[in-house]
C-alpha cells in the first residue's frame, strides 16, 4: 500500500546533521534528477547581485521579505538534513504528528507514505533531507518546469513502487499531476475529497473543504497507522475506514480509473 501525501511550504529546519545523501534517499535510481534539480536550484540562488535576488524571488514566487529563503536555498548542498517527518510542518503534518505515533505505527507510516516534492520528487518520512522553498510550480533554469521534469523521471519507478496493492492518493493541484497512476495501478487507486456535513435551519447541507482538508487527511493516516491497517484492496481499504470510525462514500467511477472517495466530516 501507498498512501500519497502533498509536501508543506511550512518547514523547520534541522539545528544539527549531517547534509542530505541523496543516494540514500527512497527510490535511490532518482539520484541523478534528483541532484540535477539541487545543483540548479543552488545555483539560483547564490546569485548576490540585486538582479540576481530579484530573479531568485520571482522564480520561486516569493515575496521580497522572504530573501531568507533564497539565502537558505544557496546552501542545501551542506545544510543540516533530518528526517522529512520532523522537517515538513504543515497543517497536514501537525494533524498526522509522525514523532508523536508509536514505534510500530511510526514504522508503518515511514514504509507507506510518500511525500512528493518539487526539489525531491518523492521521500518517506524517514528520509533525511533540510529545509527547502522550491514548490513544483517552479520552473528552473535549463530543467523548465518542475511538474513536467519529475512526471518523467517519476512514472516508471512509482509505477514499480506501487507494486500490486491500493494506492492511496491524497494530494491536490499541481502534485496530483507528478504522477498519474495508470493502467492496473489506475484502478488500485483512490482519491479522496473531503465534505463538511452541517445542518443549517434544518436543512442538511454539504460543501467541499479546501484548505483545511488537510488536517483531516492527516487525521486520517494517523488512525491507519494507529490500526496498523494492511489492506490489499481499495475495497477493503474503504472497509478499514469506515471500521475506524470514518464516514466514507464513493462516487461511481469508470473500469481502471481511480476511484474517488467522500470522506463526510462533521468538524474540520
């Protein structure tokens, strides 16, 4: 089973460590696009010229008070690296609380999640990495854009990784398109979009979350690894749900498509 997770822009950066080994990061054969992206992204951003900052910004959608990101981003090569779980700490991190789980459901995490990233293409949480801005809608310096860069590089090895059990994709935008599952994968896959269910004069009513769906998702691995769930079907894989308390529907979806799953919330 994979369970596919967004990165987030918010990161805490490692006090101390060792730099990144990207030989050792997951799917080592990603190694060379993985370092091409890194040494371009370096590069960017030692520029010290005014022009060069003013580029370096602009390339990375940053406003001019975050100039300490780009000055962070000039030194990735020999920052201090350390588990993608401690690094990333976002809404949907906060809520999944990795360093919080126990040893065998942090295990069970570290071995299911994926996280995909615009400098990284994809990590475990175990992966040792430091604190980065580099979103995948950037487009670099002779790479182009990023979403295009790492759905080449990343088709063939996740489709390997995916192996022949559910796929469990909870990424949204422009990370949804780093790799679209396909073929047999396609139909091991499902989506899951979050409903807010409240009753308003009466009237039961349903409107998508967006920003905070996040920290539901998080929720929502939190008590699989918790269960230490092992699904091996996307049929089966709604059965663990809705045994952990979740209240899941599916909409209708077309032979080796994904298939997309409501999870109904009454708090988000």
């Amino acid at each position: 089973m994979l369970i596919l997770l967004p990165p987030s822009e918010g990161k805490t950066a490692p006090a101390a460590g060792d730099p990144v080994n990207l030989s050792t990061l997951w799917l080592p054969e990603l190694a060379p696009a993985r370092r091409r992206v890194l040494n371009r992204l370096v590069a960017l951003c030692r520029r010290r010229s005014a022009r060069g900052v003013a580029d370096s910004l602009t390339t990375l959608g940053l406003s001019a008070g975050q100039r300490a990101e780009v000055s962070r981003n000039a030194g990735l090569a020999q920052a201090a690296a350390a588990p993608a779980a401690e690094v990333y700490t976002g809404v949907l991190y906060e809520a999944l609380d990795l360093t919080g789980l126990d040893p065998a459901a942090r295990a069970w995490a570290d071995s299911r999640a994926v996280v995909f990233s615009g400098l990284w293409g994809v990590v475990r949480p175990g992966d040792r990495i430091p604190a980065y801005r580099c979103s995948v809608g950037v487009s670099l310096p002779t790479i182009g854009g990023l979403g295009a860069y790492w759905r080449k590089a990343l088709g063939p090895a996740l489709d390997r990784a995916a192996g022949e059990g559910p796929v469990l994709d909870l990424r949204s935008g422009a990370y949804g398109a780093m790799w679209a599952p396909t073929g047999p994968v396609a139909g091991r896959t499902a989506t899951v979009r979050v409903l807010h269910e409240r009753t308003v004069d009466g009237v039961t009513r349903r409107s998508v979350v967006s920003h905070f769906n996040k920290a539901t998702k998080g929720r929502l691995v939190r008590t699989l690894a918790a269960a230490g769930a092992a699904p091996r079907t996307v049929d089966k894989l709604v059965a663990a749900l809705r045994d952990l308390g979740h209240t899941v529907e599916e909409a209708p979806a077309a032979t080796g498509r994904p298939r997309q799953l409501d999870l109904v919330v009454a708090e988000v």
